[in-house]
C-alpha cells in the first residue's frame, strides 16, 4: 500500500496522506516523520491526553473534545521537530544553513553541541565535510544534529 503524503506538510486544508484520522498515534508518527516522543510532550504541553500509542488519531481527538485537524497541528509541533529519525538521502552535499532552511533546525544549538564534543564547523560547510574533517560516520553526526535540536 502506498501512502502518499499531502503536498501541504501538514496543510490546514488537507491531512497528512488518506485516512489519517484513522492511523495509529504511532504509525501516525513515522508516517510523517515526526519523534514519538516529542509529540507526546507537545500534546502534554498543550493538555491532550493519550492512553495508547495503539489509540487512532481520530480516537484521541474526539477524547480530547479537538478535531483531527487540531490535533495534526500540535503534532507537527515548531518546525524544528521535523527533522526525520533516519539519515535523509542526500544530506552529503548540503550545507548546515541548507538544512536551516529545509528542516528549521537551530544552527547555533548544533555549532554549541558539536564545539562542547571539540569539533569545530560553521554554517557554510558541508554535512559531508564535517563527518570526514572530524572522522566521524554520517550517521553518527546526524544523531548529533538530531540531539542537538530536542532541548
């Protein structure tokens, strides 16, 4: 089965992909790319409660008294959450201001994290660049861009 993601991440006017109402809470997640964990603490902040990560979308929604819609909105959460879990494909050759506009990471968060582990990098270089200059494996420095950006 295909799943084909909305043109609009998101969008007010359309959901995600078909039947999003009806995923679960966790497929929901990945589907979208958004961190489990972090959804769930920006439904805490904005006082949703989940029971189960087994609880469709549509379920939580009418439990909460919100729409789906309302509900898809609070997930998505600020833009620096959409960041994916696994390396992205073709990140080798984009630059940290690249992924700044593509993802909305904080680019002085992640130069703090990475000179606090003695690295040194600034917003022009290479994602590509930083791991080799640093010997360090792609995947290693994506966890540490992922890291960087969750506080």
């Amino acid at each position: 089965m295909e799943i084909k993601l909305a043109k609009n991440f998101l969008s007010d006017a359309n959901p995600p992909f078909r039947y999003a109402s009806e995923a679960t809470f966790k497929d929901f997640c990945k589907i979208v790319g958004v961190n489990e964990k972090l959804a769930i603490k920006l439904l805490d902040k904005n006082s949703v409660k989940i029971g189960s990560d087994k609880e469709s979308i549509k379920d939580i929604a009418k439990s909460n008294n919100i729409t789906p819609k309302e509900l898809y909105n609070i997930i998505k959460g600020d833009k620096k959450y959409r960041l994916p879990l696994d390396l992205p494909i073709g990140i080798a050759h984009k630059s940290i201001k690249d992924l700044e506009k593509e993802y909305g990471i904080d680019i002085d968060k992640f130069l703090k994290y990475l000179k606090y582990y003695g690295i040194k990098a600034n917003k022009d270089i290479t994602f590509k660049r930083l791991a080799k200059e640093n010997s360090l494996h792609p995947a290693k420095l994506y966890s540490m861009l992922y890291a960087s950006q969750l506080n």
